[in-house]
C-alpha cells in the first residue's frame, strides 16, 4: 500500500420516483507512481489497467493540484465532470 491512493468518485444517482438526483460515492484504489506527488483534495484521472493487486485495477495519469487559494473543505466538495 506505499503506492496506492484511495480516490473517492463522486456521482449523482438519479430517483426516476421522486424526480430528483442523490449524491453518492464510491471509493476506487488506483496505484500512484513515484514521479507524481498528491496531497488529500487533489484530482487526480485515472486509467484502468490490469490487475496490480486483489483491489487495484487503475493507475494515475494525471495530478491536478487543488486551489491554495480558497481553502475548501475537501470531504464536502461536491463537482461535476
């Protein structure tokens, strides 16, 4: 586990009886290379290749460092793609 991050995907689920969306997640395990850096509220793209261990099926591709700008509570960021 000295290489994986866990990444949390954020998606809408629609209700087809209430007409309405509900927010849901999921957590994906994707293995990080050492060339890439991540701090927690970073997005990260992951690309899914074969099997690396029991859990992880994706590796980073790209790191997008969060804003330090406005400080935004990560685990109540909600964004769409």
């Amino acid at each position: 586990m000295k290489r994986t991050i866990i990444m949390r995907r954020d998606y809408l689920h629609y209700i087809k009886k209430y007409k309405r969306y509900e927010k849901r997640h999921t957590n994906v395990p994707a293995h990080l290379s050492p060339c890439f850096s991540v701090k927690e509220g970073d997005i990260v793209t992951v690309g899914q290749c074969r099997p690396l261990s029991k859990t992880v099926r994706f590796n980073v591709l790209k790191v997008e460092p969060c804003s330090t700008q406005k400080p935004v509570n990560v685990k109540k960021q909600f964004r769409m793609f």
